[in-house]
C-alpha cells in the first residue's frame, strides 16, 4: 500500500466520486433493466450498475475504486494516529452532517 500512497489525489477522487454520484443516480432514474433489479428478488447489486457503463466508464470507475482504497487506508491511519476526522458508526470518517462543510461529502 506504500507505493500506491503516491497516487493519492484528493481533488481527482472527490471528482471521480461525484461524476459516479450522479452518473449511478441517473441510471437509477432512467434504466428499464436497473429498475427492474432493483424491484426482483435479489435486488440491484453494484455489479449490475458497472456492468451496464460504458467502456470509458469501466476504466474511471477502476480508477475510482484504486483512489478509494488509498483513502479508505488514509483514513484508518489518521484515525489510529488520533489525527483526521473520527471514525463514527453513523458518519464514518466522513464527519458530520452538519452543514458546516460547504464542499461535497464523498459516498
């Protein structure tokens, strides 16, 4: 995990994660096939949204996916360390919700 710590970019990840907030949303709202999973027994599961992207798509998310996990391990250290924001059961290591940040909260 040290050597991807490199690859950290926080202004990259907090767009990624917003083009996905919407992008999942609107798939959501619009697609026949997402609606009905979402409505059958087993549900709509993650891999139903990413395998309905396009391929340009695909790639972002991977690329998502490997900046998440850098954050996620951020995260974890900075708690451990006493440093950071918290981690709180209802929050996560995202904070609050109140209303105190003016940016957009990550998923």
């Amino acid at each position: 995990m040290a050597q991807e710590m490199e690859f950290w970019d926080e202004d990259r990840y907090m767009e990624l994660n917003t083009y996905f907030r919407i992008k999942i949303q609107g798939m959501v709202d619009s697609d026949p096939y997402i609606r009905d999973l979402q409505k059958s027994e087993d549900g709509l599961q993650l891999t139903d949204l990413i395998n309905r992207m396009s391929a340009s798509d695909q790639e972002l998310w991977e690329e998502f996916i490997k900046l998440d996990r850098i954050k996620l391990h951020l995260d974890m250290q900075n708690h451990l360390e006493g440093k950071g924001t918290p981690y709180t059961p209802r929050h996560g290591f995202g904070g609050t919700d109140s209303g105190t940040d003016d940016g957009p909260s990550p998923w």
